[in-house]
C-alpha cells in the first residue's frame, strides 16, 4: 500500500547537489550569486565554473576557452546529417530543437569517449558539447535561410568569444559590443538551475549509468516543452499574438481586455510563473534591462515590444500576483537582436550543456539508481477470464 503521490514531486528533495542552490531568496553557482556572475563574468568562465568546479585563473581561462575554440567544427557526418534536415524544417515534421536532439545524438556516434563514463571522458565529451552545439545551431540557422554555412571548416572565427562566436554563425556578421553582452549575459542566466526538467531527465537517464551524449539528448528534449525551456519562444509568440489582435498602439483596455479572455479560456501566459520563484525570478529582470537597453538603440518599434511587455508584466501581477521568469524577457531580447523564433530554444541549450554536464558528471561520481515508486490508482484485482 502506498501513500499519495505529490503531483509535480513540487516541493520534494531528490537528490543533494553541490551544484547550484535555487530559492527564493537567491540563486547561486557553485557560492556565486547570479547577479554577481551576470556582472562579472563571462559565459565562458562561468562554463569553467560549472565543469571544472571553480572560478578559473587567467592561465586555466585562456587554456579552457583554447579547447572550447579548438573544438568548434562539426563532424561531416553531422553536417549532411543538418543539410539532410533541411527540408524537414521547411515542411514543419521537424523544428530546430528536434533536429539540435538528433546533432547531438549523431555527435555521440562519433565520439571517441562516447562510452566512456570516467570523469576525466565525461569532462572531455563535456567541453566538446558545449563548443560544438553553437557550430551546429549556426549552421543550422544558414540552411533555413539558403545561405552557406559560415566557417565550417574550423566553426567559427577564433577571435570571437563563444557568445559572439554564436552569432557569427547564424549570420555571418560578427555582432556588435552590445548583443554580444546580451547574449552573453542570457547564456549566464540559463546555464545551470538544479533539478529542473531536463537537468533531473538528464540525472534519471545518466544514473542508469547511460552515457553524457544520451543524458544530454533525453535533457533537450525535456527542455523543448513550453512549460519548461520552450516558454522563451512561446512568450515571444504571445506577445506577437497579442500585438496582431490589438493593433500597433499598446492601449492598456485593449492589452486587459486580451488577458481577461486569456484568463477566461484557462490559457497560461507563457514566460510567467514558476515553481519555485513564486515572488519573481531573480534572472528576468537583469535580461529585461539589458533587452531594453538594446531596444532603445534600435528604436521605437522594439521599444514599444518592451512596452508591451511591461504592461502584460502589470496586469498579471495586479490581477494574478503572478510575475514573469526569464523567459519573458528573453523572447523580448532575443527578438530585438533578430534572432529568429526557433533558435531562442536552442540558444538555451547552448548554454545549459554546462549545467547538464555538470549534473551527469556529479551524477556519475556518486550514483545510484534514481527509481520513485507511483502510488496506484487503477482497477482493483480482476481475472483475464473473469
Ligand atoms: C512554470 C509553471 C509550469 C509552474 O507550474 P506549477 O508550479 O505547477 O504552478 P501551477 O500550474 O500549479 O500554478 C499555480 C496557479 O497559478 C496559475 N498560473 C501559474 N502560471 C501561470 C501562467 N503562466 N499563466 C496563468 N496562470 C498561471 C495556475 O493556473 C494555478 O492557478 P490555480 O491555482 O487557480 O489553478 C507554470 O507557471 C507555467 O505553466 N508557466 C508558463 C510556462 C513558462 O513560462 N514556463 C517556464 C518556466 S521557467
């Protein structure tokens, strides 16, 4: 006989992590609070931070972002596999996360530790992902749009930070001083978050003593869905909706009169809520200042977007007490530097590879199997010839 479930486990203790705290009251890498590192570091430190287990010095730095720089290119099996999935993207049968899942499972194919679960593998394998998913969103990105893909040979430009290096790919121009920040600061904000979704998929999958590259997909396709990673698209489609239902002025009884239908079909408002940051998440508001500091640059089209916004955010506290979490305003910052909508899901994964290798590697140095029981709630005992 077995007790009740918790639906959602909301609330239950899975597992200890040395890893990354999330509450309330703030959220921290490895002792470092995320205002702090959005501050003052950069992605790629962060990245150290998470894989290696500490803050980098200049020497560890510079030899770390080597590697990750060297590690850029794609297989070739990888790069027809991304031309083959060309038309699958036209068609819809497949959008960018499903076909960055498969990148990522072919690159498992080919890799020379792929069955190997010893930490000094899995931190290799670790660093080959993280600088290789960029190479494979970018080139991912030149097939949509019919163009050549950009620096194949050696994925990218070797001057260029990984954040800048992402843009380069998708569009070949290298970006300006202030989308790189954005981004960079984004891919800080999504690098690690405890057991969410995809981290714990990746736990559960790897303490089966599966290997990193098999974590990692099962991870991104836990985190396409909407109420997980997949929110940063659904916001920016939301507020796109919301603009075509009620014109280009942001007329707030036009905005509270979409919301109270919303309200009134039961529908979500995606990049709003969370499990565990009931009173706001720590991560929007730095990428809501950065996101609309860039949209004053670009002028008042985006502007009014982040007006927009900002009228949305009001009404859903003053109705619902519900405020947004980072996804909201990564859709609003993501569209202001034209990054196109089915890359913003991707970008994430771009960055938490560092946080899901991290729990995969921690998972690895401590397992045991992860297996809850369900509490059963169907027929009662019957017989097949009864
Ligand atoms: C994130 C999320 C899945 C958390 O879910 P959860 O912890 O299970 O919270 P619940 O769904 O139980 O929400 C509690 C209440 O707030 C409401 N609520 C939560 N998020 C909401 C949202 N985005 N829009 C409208 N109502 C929302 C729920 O309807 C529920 O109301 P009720 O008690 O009247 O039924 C949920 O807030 C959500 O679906 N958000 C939208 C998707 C999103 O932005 N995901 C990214 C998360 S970082």
């Amino acid at each position: 006989m077995t007790t009740a479930a918790t639906k959602g486990l909301e609330g239950i203790i899975a597992g200890d992590t040395q890893i990354c705290s999330v509450e309330q009251g703030a959220l921290i890498y490895r002792g470092y609070e995320i205002h702090d590192l959005a501050d003052h570091a950069t992605f790629e430190e962060v990245a150290h931070l998470l894989l290696v287990g500490h803050k980098p010095d200049a020497k560890e730095l510079r030899f770390f972002k080597d590697e990750l720089i060297a590690n850029r290119a794609l297989p070739t099996q990888v790069i027809d596999y991304l031309h083959g999935a060309g038309p699958m993207l036209k068609e819809g049968t497949a959008v960018p996360m499903d076909v960055l899942r498969t990148g990522v499972s072919i690159l498992g194919n080919l890799d020379k530790d792929s069955q190997d679960n010893s930490p000094g593998a899995n931190l290799r394998k670790a660093k080959r992902l993280t600088a290789k998913i960029p190479t494979i969103i970018g080139h991912m990105q030149t097939i949509i749009d019919g163009k050549g893909l950009i620096a194949p040979n050696t994925g990218g430009d070797a001057n260029l930070c990984h954040a800048a290096n992402l843009l380069y790919l998708m569009t070949g121009a290298k970006p300006n001083a202030e989308y790189t920040k954005v981004l960079d600061v984004s891919l800080i904000l999504y690098a690690e978050h405890d057991y969410n979704a995809s981290t714990f998929a990746s736990r559960v999958i790897s303490a089966t003593l599966s290997d990193m590259h098999g974590a990692v997909t099962g991870a991104i396709a836990a985190l396409k869905g909407p109420l997980h990673g997949g929110a940063n698209e659904a916001a920016m489609d939301m507020l796109s909706e919301i603009r075509r239902d009620i014109g280009p002025v942001n007329d707030r009884a036009k905005i509270e009169a979409w919301m109270h239908k919303a309200f009134a079909d039961k529908r979500k408002l995606m990049g709003f809520g969370h499990r565990v940051y009931k009173n706001g998440d720590h991560r929007a508001p730095i990428l809501h200042g950065l996101g609309r500091r860039v949209a004053e640059q670009r002028g008042p089209e985006f502007v009014g977007l982040f007006e927009l916004g900002e009228r949305v955010q009001q009404i859903m506290n003053d109705e619902k007490n519900i405020k947004p979490n980072v996804d909201f305003p990564c859709g609003m910052a993501y569209f202001t530097m034209g990054i196109p909508v089915p890359q913003y899901t991707p970008i994430f994964v771009a960055s938490r590879i560092t946080g899901w290798a991290a729990h995969i590697m921690e998972q690895h140095a401590n397992n045991r199997l992860i297996r809850p029981i369900a509490s059963y709630t169907g027929p009662a005992l019957r017989e097949w010839n009864g």
